[in-house]
C-alpha cells in the first residue's frame, strides 16, 4: 500500500529561512479518518490529543462509529508540510466530538482554508462542519474518504445533492491513509484558493 510509513521522507527540523506559515483545519464527523489524514501527509510525527473513550463519556460522546473506533481527539491534531525553503503549511484536525465543538472557531482563526472529510455512511454527521465554515467565511473543499468496508458506493454527483454542495465546491475522493491520496486533497484546496483569489483580483 502507497502508505504513510512507506513514503514519508526524513523528518528534519523547521528550517531557519521560513517566513510564512500557512494554516489549514481539517474537520469532518467524529470517526471520519482526520487524525488518520494528519497523519499521513505530515512530515513530521504528529501531535494528537487523542484519548480512550471510557464508561464515563457514554451519554456524552459518540460511540456508534462504523469502523469501531475506540479512542476520541479531545483538542486537535497537528502536523506539517514544507512547501519550500520559506513557506510551510501547518495542519489542524479538528475533534469530531459534538461536545468539543466551542473549539472551532478558535481553529478557524487565521485559517487559510479547511478540508471536510465525508464518511459516506454517515454523510449528514458532515452538515454541521459545512454549515459551520460556510457561515464563517472560510474557503473549504469536501474529501470523500472511502472506506474498505463502504456498502454504498455513492457516486460524487449523488454525495455533493446529498450535501447541498455549491457548484463551485471542490469534491474529492480520497482514502486518509495514503499519502499520495492526502497530498491530493490538499493540492485541491490549494487550488481552489489560488481560484477563488483570482476572482477577487478580477473583480472590479
């Protein structure tokens, strides 16, 4: 498998040229492979706050995940990616627990963009993190994690009507844990970005 362990190159300290740091957050329901994300494109070993779910949060957190998931992030998970010499990309996964939500925003702040990962057998735990950056301004794309075990197989026109996705959403496949994979999701948010800032440029 094109995996994160197999391809991630030598993990060397912040160069002292860099100048610019770039902030991208990635959000999505709990269980929806953003750890799992972070981790894989990041080159260095990612911080994470993620904590075995015990008898004491039952009532409070989610527990119903399809891929058995044990463990919940209790802040965010964070990685990062050179781009070149003076400019490096950090990355924020958000908690996917509806009770750390109040973090958001603070997330949100100073971010370039943000990443929505989609489990397609639960896409409606997504309304909320879209809602959410539609309502702050912040420039998104949705990433359809696909999943082993994903009876539906929905197509990507079926997943961006489900989400009442506008036309001009970038809407991505991808699977969390390969890096190539996470690399081009990125690469689609980038995009989007540099597209949306034309527009404002040609925009009299």
């Amino acid at each position: 498998m094109d995996s994160a362990t197999s391809e991630r190159p030598g993990r060397t300290p912040l160069v002292d040229s860099v100048e610019t740091g770039l902030k991208i957050v990635i959000v999505g329901g709990f269980g929806v492979g953003k750890t799992t994300l972070v981790k894989s494109v990041s080159e260095i070993r990612p911080l994470n706050t993620e904590e075995v779910m015990t008898q004491a949060g039952i009532g409070l957190d989610e527990t119903a995940s399809p891929s058995k998931k044990s463990t919940t992030t209790v802040a965010f998970d964070f990685g990062r990616i050179s781009l070149n010499d003076r400019m490096v990309l950090y990355l924020f996964g958000a908690p996917g627990q509806e009770r750390f939500w109040f973090l958001w925003d603070r997330l949100f702040a100073g971010t370039l963009g943000a990443v929505v990962l989609v489990d397609t057998r639960r896409m409606s735990d997504s309304w909320y993190a879209i809602d959410r950056l539609e309502n702050h301004g912040t420039p998104f794309v949705v990433a359809v994690n696909r999943f082993d075990n994903d009876p539906a197989a929905f197509s990507l026109a079926e997943i961006r009507q489900a989400l009442s996705l506008a036309p001009h959403v970038p809407l991505v496949d991808c699977d969390a844990r390969v890096r190539s994979s996470g690399k081009h999701v990125l690469l689609s948010l980038v995009k989007h970005l540099r597209e949306l800032a034309m527009s404002r440029e040609m925009t009299p």
